[in-house]
C-alpha cells in the first residue's frame, strides 16, 4: 500500500512556543478547532469528575494517604499527564483516546481508594482481609473464582503508574534501592519497587501475597526483600519459564490449585468453579474486543494509536481480566467509532509519514515519547510489544482447563512473554510490524535489562531479511531519567531520521529542548 498517497505531507510551526521554557508545562490549552477544543475540555472535566468521586470513597484515609506516602503526591499531576496524552490528537483518534482514559482513570482511583480502605496503618479495618496482594505481571485471574475477594496489584502505583506522572519519582527510591548496597545495574522496575519497600512506602494491606517467578536477578532480588516487610503470608506462583512445551501445563495446573488453596486458607474464602467460569467468558469477550480492534488497527484509518491503546491495554490486562464491566463498555465505543470512522475513510492521523512498531522495556519517564514522535516527526505509532502480551483465549469446558488458561495468560504477560520467556518471542517484532502494515520499528534498548541487551546483535542482523522495515534503536534508563535523559533520547530519533531517513521534522521546534525540570 503507498502510504504517501493516503498520508499527505503536512508541517507544523513552532507549537513547542505554547510551553514554558525548561518544562512540558503549558501556558494554555490547545486549539484544536471550535468542535475538538470544545470536546477535549468537557472530557477534561469529565477526569476532574472522577478523582471527585475517588476523594468520596474514603476521604479520610485518602487524605491521610497523601501525607503519609511519597508516591501519592505524583498524582497530583494527573491533569497534566492526561493532556499530554491527548497533543495533537483531533477527531475520532481524540474521542477514542479519552474514552480509554476514563476508563483508565476510573480504574485507577478505585484501585487506590481500595488500598487506601485497606490499609491498617491508618488503624484497623475489616477490608484488608478480603484483600489479595498479587507481584507485577499477574493479572486479577486467579482471584476470579472468591467473588468477596478484592485483588490489589502490590506495586503498580507506587513505581510505574507513579513514574508516568512524575519523572523524579522513581529516582528517590532507586537512590534509596543503591544506599542500601544493592547492585546499581539492575532492572529499574524491580529496583524500584524494593526501594519502596526499603523506605516502607507499600500501604499495609491484605491477608497474603503472591508473588512471580520472573526469571531475572533483579525480580528475585525484589522478592525476597519485599517479602520480608511484609506482615502476611506470601507465596510464590512458579509458573513455567519456557511454556511452549505443552508438557508444562500440568505444573503449571498444579501451581494454579496451590495458588487457590493459599487464598482460600488466607481469607477464609472458599473458590468458587461457577463464578470463576464465569468471569473467564469475560476476560475471553475483552480479548476478542481486542483482536477485533487489531483488524482496524491494520488499516490507514484507524482512530487507535501514538501512547494510550497501548496503556489501556496494559490497564485492562492487569486490573480487569473480566472483573471491570466498563472496560468492555469502553472497548465498545471504541470500536464504534473505529467502524465509522473506516466506512467514512476518515484520515485520523493526518501528519503520518510512518508507521511505527514500538518493541522493548520503554523509558517510563518519558510516558509521551509517542506523542512527539507523531507530533515532531510524523512517526505514528500504531502498536507497541505491550499489545501483544496477554490476550489469550482462555477454554472454559472445564475449572481445569480454564486455570491452565489462566497460567497461559500469566506466560504470556508484560515483559515474561518477549524478555524472559524464550528469546525467539523478541524475535516476532517482525511479523508483528507486518501485521500492523508498519514500515519502521523502535526498538527500546534499557540498558539494565541484561536479557534484551544480549539480543541486540541478533536483531540487528535480521534487519537483512527485511528490507521493507527499517530499524531504530532509542536507550533508555527506564525509570532513570538522569542517565538518559528525555531530550537525549528525542536526540536519537533526530540523529537517526535526518541521517538515515533523510528527512526533516514537520515541527522544528520540537527536535530539541529541555524539559527536564518538567514533571
């Protein structure tokens, strides 16, 4: 397909001039039009609506939260985040984008209201005891079968969520991770997180705690001494590392029913097989919304794109599983509008010169990157890596075989499925780009994931087999902007599209600036 004919070239003037110097902060909103302008702010005050709510749920421990824990305050800069994520959007791509974030936000401040009711540092509380802590990459599955039973992810907000909104965030409790006398080198996201339990900043809640398997140095360090700061139980899931093999499907069983059991000794809940079958159709209903988006996301008049269909994704994959009635809503109206906006030939993303596959562990601080890639250089990310993990259909003939869907869907997780789960799954950037009908792929070199960095020789030396996709590496510190800034790696795009692409930027403006007293 020529995609020069369907995607015009255009240029923009000098659109970084509406922020203040030295930040992402802007002087005022954007214009989008009379039409767009207007539904961008009744949507932004439809977010303040929200965190009202959020408030209303327990406001007391809410606020006594705020005071209590450093990685609340990163919050105060959702606003902010939210219209970031909207630069540059207009149309059906600006009304899909914010229904993903209602839903985004929605279940966001539940979670944390949720942890904030069940906290006992803030005195006793009957709530915490119906609440089961699960370690990154576990999604809600396993819980679907104690319907009284709240599921809490143990660290997403204090170190990843927390990081989109503040860049400086992380850095207070990797400093801390370091004084502690632990290698510096190592996985920000599980560095992070131990910092946070070093500094005791984990809320005190549930009756017991499961935590992974991934395969890494950092992530058993970030067990262990998680683990012992913790006042519950806790148990390990030990799924299988290499899961192709369909041999490891009765291990992986037989850790699923050990996992039930754990619970059900810890909260007194007994499991329940008609519940839990029932919620399996409808993590199965999400991931067919899923695929079938995918079909539209293939063609040039997609509305979905650049950061959020990426985090909702994320987002649904780890809080839902079939738990949250408004997250099929919201892939619903999604898909509406995406069927209109193919059927009308709508152009969504009018400054495409590219499309772009994003692969590899991102640069968390610097959440926006998409967004000024479509915006400085035309490159439109269609889909990243995070997109293709965890959307497993899951049998539901029997408790058996659903739970061995459960322990496919855990394999298939963030960063478990491409980075630790066999090095051939990195490999499917290729066929993924192909699928998406895209002509470039970034491709993320974190400096600490020592199992991604060993792969690069080989990724380049498959760029000969594709001719068609052009190649481009961007490092990143993940959680760590001090050592690779977010300018130094806007730097990297701009060194690699001038001098191997030959092109220039549709916004000048854009190419460099320091923004890194910006949140």
């Amino acid at each position: 397909m020529d995609w020069k004919k369907i995607y015009p070239r255009r240029k923009e003037k000098n659109t970084r001039a509406r922020f203040h110097d030295r930040t992402g902060i802007a002087k005022h909103r954007e214009w989008r039009g009379l039409k767009d302008t207007w539904y961008d702010y009744t949507q932004w005050a439809v977010n303040l609506g929200i965190m009202a709510q959020f408030v209303a749920k327990s406001p007391i421990r809410i606020v006594r939260g705020m005071l209590e824990y450093r990685w609340m305050s990163a919050y105060l800069g959702s606003l902010h985040w939210i219209d970031k994520s909207m630069e540059g959007l207009r149309g059906p791509a600006l009304r899909v984008a914010h229904i993903h974030m209602h839903a985004i936000m929605r279940g966001s401040t539940d979670h944390i209201a949720n942890m904030m009711k069940g906290d006992r540092r803030f005195g006793p509380t009957k709530a915490a005891d119906k609440q089961v802590l699960l370690e990154q990459a576990m999604s809600t599955e396993i819980t679907a079968g104690f319907p009284n039973v709240t599921p809490l992810s143990m660290e997403a907000f204090q170190g990843l969520l927390g990081c989109y909104m503040d860049q400086n965030l992380p850095t207070f409790y990797l400093d801390i991770m370091e004084h502690y006398g632990l290698p510096s080198d190592s996985c920000r996201l599980s560095a992070t997180s131990t910092g946070v339990a070093i500094n005791d900043d984990y809320p005190q809640n549930g009756a017991c705690l499961i935590v992974n398997n991934m395969p890494c140095d950092s992530s058993t360090m970030n067990s262990q001494l998680i683990e012992r700061r913790f006042r519950i139980p806790s148990m390990p899931a030990c799924l299988p590392i290499r899961w192709e093999d369909p041999k490891t499907d009765a291990y992986a069983l037989t850790q699923m029913k050990a996992v039930i059991k754990f619970i059900e000794e810890n909260t007194g809940e007994t499991f329940d097989p008609e519940a839990f079958l029932s919620r399996m159709e409808k993590h199965n209903q999400e991931v067919r919304t899923e695929m079938e988006q995918w079909e539209y996301m293939r063609t040039p008049y997609t509305p979905f794109g650049m950061t959020l269909v990426n985090l909702f994704h994320v987002f649904f994959y780890t809080f839902s599983g079939g738990k949250l009635p408004y997250v099929q809503t919201a892939q619903k109206k999604a898909l509406a509008i995406a069927q209109k906006a193919f059927a009308e030939k709508i152009n969504c993303f009018p400054k495409t010169r590219h499309r772009l596959l994003i692969y590899g562990g991102p640069g968390c601080y610097n959440f926006h990157f998409p967004t000024w890639l479509y915006n400085c250089w035309g490159l439109l990310t269609i889909a990243q890596m995070d997109n293709m993990e965890g959307n497993v259909l899951i049998d539901t003939s029997s408790v058996d075989a659903a739970l061995v869907g459960v322990a496919h869907n855990y394999e298939h997780s963030i960063m478990r499925r491409h980075l630790t789960g066999g090095y051939q799954h990195l490999f499917e950037c290729w066929q993924d780009a192909q699928r998406f009908c895209c002509d470039m792929i970034l491709m993320y070199d974190d400096i600490t994931c020592k199992g991604a960095m060993g792969l690069a020789g080989m990724i380049n030396d498959q760029c000969k087999e594709h001719p068609e996709i052009h190649l481009m590496w961007v490092s990143n510190d993940m959680f760590d902007h001090r050592t690779i800034s977010r300018n130094d790696m806007r730097h990297q795009v701009n060194q690699y599209m001038t001098a191997v692409m030959q092109e220039e930027p549709l916004d000048a403006s854009l190419m460099d600036y320091d923004d890194d007293e910006g949140w």
